[in-house]
C-alpha cells in the first residue's frame, strides 16, 4: 500500500532508476477530461535531466506512452496506464558501491528492511521515480483545469540566496524565464552561479520551494485525521531529498501575537478575510483563499568527494561517487511539487463530491 497514493483519486506507481522503465496506473480519474498530451509531456520535460549546466548530465527523453483510460483525446473512466522507458542508465558507475552504504542515503536502511538493494542509482530510493508523479499531478491539472484551479511553483531560496516570503510581491509569470525556475530574474541569475559553483566544486546545495494554489473552493479536507495541511504536508515530505514543510505564515508566525496573526473576516460574496496568514486553511478545510506553504530541501546526498563509510560487513572504507549527479534538486523538483499538490487537491475534490452524493 506504500506504493498507492490517494483515496479516490488514487496513483500506483512502480520501476527504478536503472530499470527497464518506470510508471504507473491512475485510478478514479473522472471521465471526459480533455487530455492534453503536448501538456503531459512539457510538464515531464520540466523534471528531466539534462536540461541545463546546472542539472545532472544524464540525458533522457522521458517520453510517456499512455497504455489504457484515453480515447480520442478524452479520459475514458478506466484505470488510466502508462510507462516511461529508461534508455540511457550508466549502470558501471554504480558498480563501486555495490558492497558499502552511501552517507545520508537510503543503502543502509533498504538493506536492513529488505535484506536486498539495487545499489544502481538506488532503485526505488532515486527521484527518478518521481516520473510516475509528475504523469498523475500532469493530469490531476487537466481535471482542475475547468474549476479555474492552478497551482504555480518556483524556487524561492538557494543556500543564502533567498526571496522576500511573500509570493505576492512576485511575478509568477517568470518562473520558467530561466533554469532556476525562480520568479526574480535577478536572484535566479546568483543562485545559478551559486548552484554552477558548488558543482564545479563536486559539491551540492539545498534551498527551498514555495508553492501557491488559487481557487479552490470552501471545504476541501476533513477533521479529525485527514485535513487538508496534512495532506499536503505527507505528500510534500514524501518527496525526495524534503526535510521540512510549512504552511501559510508558517514558523514565522511565532514572531506575532494573536491580534496580529489573526484573519479578519470580511463581507461579500464570496466571503474573504483581510489578511491570510492562515494560508488558505483553517481548522484544516479550506477557506476560499489562496493556499500557500513552503519546503526546505536538503543539499542532494551523492557528491562528487571522496568520503568515509562502511561496507556492508560494518568495515570501514572510503568511496568516491560517479556518475552524473544534480548538484542542486530545486528546478527540477518545482514540477514535482506542482504534481503531488494537484493530486492532493483533485482527490480531496472527488472525496467532497462523494461525501454529498
């Protein structure tokens, strides 16, 4: 069941990094969706590697070949299938930790749990698995796409290189103007150097990613256990490489006092508050203003530095890793992100519908 996400809106995923392809079934996906192929493939071209100096040098195609659940361009009803072949692994680099676990990666704990791992690119642990997401938040969008609901990612910190919190301020519009995804053409210009510096380097770098969803209606999640922050927060950390989330004024909101942080209603239709520190949630159910949180990612775990470890005897050794490596995960992560909020909002969506039949 750790492989199946969603309640009705529902993405089994399957494959690993060195495998023969990875993909996935989406299941619950309403019938009569426009299924815009050219769309499914740019937002898979937005996380493949290859696509800049400061991305892994792996080159793939990443073409996604749709099996069942569409017809002449429209959702059928059924179990949508689908695959992404993997046609230019390296699988030699790997060869050389084939017997020791990788610092901070999962090597260690796979093998505990298992008793077995792929030490090619970490099989199922690699984000190349990641694929199967970016195809079910690909369509979860076009299920969205009629409500008037977008979701709109960017890069908004590398290292110490950091935005103004407030998404507001920016022109999300200018996300994809350049290779950082980042909204400040300014700033994405010194976090691409940073981040071309640091893998000069052999090194890797963190940042973090803020995401904003507009126009969801009143009411989307439920008490006790399933709200919709919560959601969020188990999709959004069960991404590669994510060490934390938060929503609306987050952390920060320790800074205020109650009169400061709270959000005064006002009168109209729709009703709407003067302020949204809340993010768009509260009590855990949605409340018709725009939904915002922000995650940190660590500095990828794979450098290009030789480092101490221990081989799976418990010796201690030395490695150096090999391969092709992103130094920073942010611009290839932002569609990521994009897809695990669409999936979260479209299931919560279709539970509501259900909850009034």
């Amino acid at each position: 069941m750790s492989n199946i996400f969603g309640k009705i809106f529902t993405l089994t995923t399957f494959g690993e990094s060195h495998g023969a392809a990875v993909g996935g079934v989406v299941d619950g996906f309403p019938a009569g969706i426009d299924i815009d192929m050219a769309f499914i493939q740019e937002e898979l071209n937005r996380r493949k590697p290859g696509q800049s100096r400061i991305t892994t040098d792996r080159h793939e195609d990443d073409e996604v070949e749709f099996l069942s659940g569409v017809f002449e361009g429209k959702s059928t009803g059924c179990p949508i299938g689908f695959i992404v072949r993997n046609k230019n692994q390296h699988s030699q680099d790997y060869e050389n930790m084939r017997c020791l676990f990788r610092p901070s990666h999962a090597d260690y704990t796979y093998y505990n749990k298992y008793g077995i791992r792929d030490h090619r690119g970490g099989g199922r642990s690699s984000a190349r698995i990641t694929i199967s997401r970016c195809v079910g938040g690909a369509l979860a969008k076009l299920a969205l796409r009629p409500l008037g609901i977008t979701i709109q990612a960017y890069t908004s910190q590398v290292g110490p290189i950091a935005l103004d919190k407030d998404y507001r301020r920016y022109d999300l519009g200018l996300t994809e103007t350049n290779i950082v995804r980042c909204p400040d053409p300014e700033k994405a210009l010194a976090m691409e150097e940073l981040i071309a510096s640091v893998k000069a380097e052999g090194d890797t770098i963190g940042g973090t990613i803020t995401c904003v969803i507009k126009g969801c209606p009143v009411g989307l999640g439920d008490p006790e256990f399933g709200k919709l922050h919560a959601q969020l927060g188990a999709a959004m950390l069960g991404i590669n490489a994510v060490k934390g989330f938060e929503y609306g004024e987050g952390f920060d909101c320790i800074l205020s006092r109650g009169s400061e942080q709270n959000d005064i209603f006002q009168p109209g239709s729709p009703i709407s508050t003067t302020t949204n520190h809340s993010g768009g949630i509260q009590g855990g159910i949605s409340n018709g203003q725009d939904i915002y949180f922000r995650l940190a990612f660590k500095p990828v775990a794979t450098i290009l530095k030789t480092q101490e470890t221990i081989d799976i005897e418990g010796h201690s050794t030395i490695f150096k890793a090999q391969g092709r490596h992103d130094p920073c995960v942010l611009p290839r992560a932002v569609p990521i992100v994009e897809s695990m909020a669409a999936m979260v909002i479209l299931d919560c969506i279709l539970s509501e519908k259900a909850t009034k039949l």
